[in-house]
C-alpha cells in the first residue's frame, strides 16, 4: 500500500471518529510530531566525523556500556 493510499484511509476514518477526546489525542500527536520535525536537522558532514572520532575515542578510553549494561537499566524502568 502506498503511502497516497494510506493517508487516504487514514483521513475517511479519521473523518468518522465520533469521539472529540480521540480526536484532542490526534490533535495533540499531530502538534507534537510537527514540533519535532522542525526541530530535526540534518548533520554536517563534519558534525558527523567529529561524532565518529569522539565515539571511536570513547571506546578506545573505555567510556561506554555494553548491550547487557543497557538491557540492565532498561529493564530497571
């Protein structure tokens, strides 16, 4: 399905909601996920080798946590 098809879709059932606090939660998702995407913005290219030569000096100095050290934390909230 393509994406057309699938705004389409979404629109007619949104269109039969009866329900004004659903759509308050749309109305609210919507903002919010507007809000966010103005937010966002790509890298420059050397905004992403600067990230990559911190990372790669963050491993070698052993500044980071394992995928069991985050699977931990996580499971902790």
């Amino acid at each position: 399905m393509n994406i057309e098809t699938r705004k389409i879709e979404f629109v007619q059932a949104f269109l039969n909601l009866q329900s004004e606090e659903l759509i308050s939660q749309f109305e609210k998702l919507l903002k919010k996920a507007k809000q966010s995407e103005k937010e966002l913005k790509p890298f420059t290219m050397e905004e992403l080798h600067e990230r990559i030569a911190k990372s790669e000096d963050d491993f070698e100095n052993g500044r980071f946590k394992t995928q069991e050290e985050l699977e931990k934390i996580s499971s902790n909230w």
